[in-house]
C-alpha cells in the first residue's frame, strides 16, 4: 500500500502512461468496482504555492453498472502494476464517454 507520505510523491507522470488500463476501486463495506482509467489532467492552475508536485485529476469510468446509489466515499485504488494506492477520497461524477450510462468517478490531488 502507498502511504500517505508516497500519495504526496504521486504525480501525474505516474499515471498518463496507465491510460486506458484497469483500476480496482475497493470501499467500505465490501464494495469493488472494476473501472477504467480514462483521463489524467493536471491542473498548474489549482496547484498549492510551493506544492512538491502539480495538481492533477484522475477520471475513471465503471466498466460496468454499478449500484446507482454510491456516490463517493473513501476507496483504495489498485492497479497490476503501481500496486495500492489509499485510501483516497472518490466522487462520483457524470458519466464522460458519449453513449454510455456507465458512471465515472473523480480522485484529485492536489
């Protein structure tokens, strides 16, 4: 698992590379949802003064229906190769892809 010391040193650059791959995010209660990485912004903009890294923003999209009520929450997110990340705040944002239903979810750092 990163610790939150290695969530400071995470960067955008760990990720952009990552795009299209599978992320497992695991929650409270048991919940697993198998989603997909699908944009890695960063953000100079949103960046805190003297910020060892630029903030950036992860969108990641359900590869399948979930269970229309989880909005957010705190999860751990796992990939094959970065390993375990978290925990980290996950919201539920608008679906992004054109034509699907399938729910995208927002982790920031910042």
């Amino acid at each position: 698992m990163i610790t939150t010391l290695d969530l400071e040193e995470l960067s955008s650059a760990d990720f952009t590379p990552l795009l299209g791959s599978i992320f497992v995010l695991s929650g409270e209660g048991g919940t697993v949802i198998s989603t997909r990485l699908l944009s890695c912004v960063e953000s100079v903009a949103s960046t805190m003064p003297g910020s060892p890294r630029g903030a950036f923003t992860l969108i990641l999209e359900a590869t399948d229906a979930v269970v229309t009520t989880l909005r957010g929450g705190s999860f751990l997110l796992q990939h094959d190769v970065m390993g375990t990340i978290g925990p980290l705040h996950v919201e539920r944002v608008l679906s992004v892809t054109a034509g699907t239903r399938l729910p995208a979810f927002q982790v920031i750092f910042n």
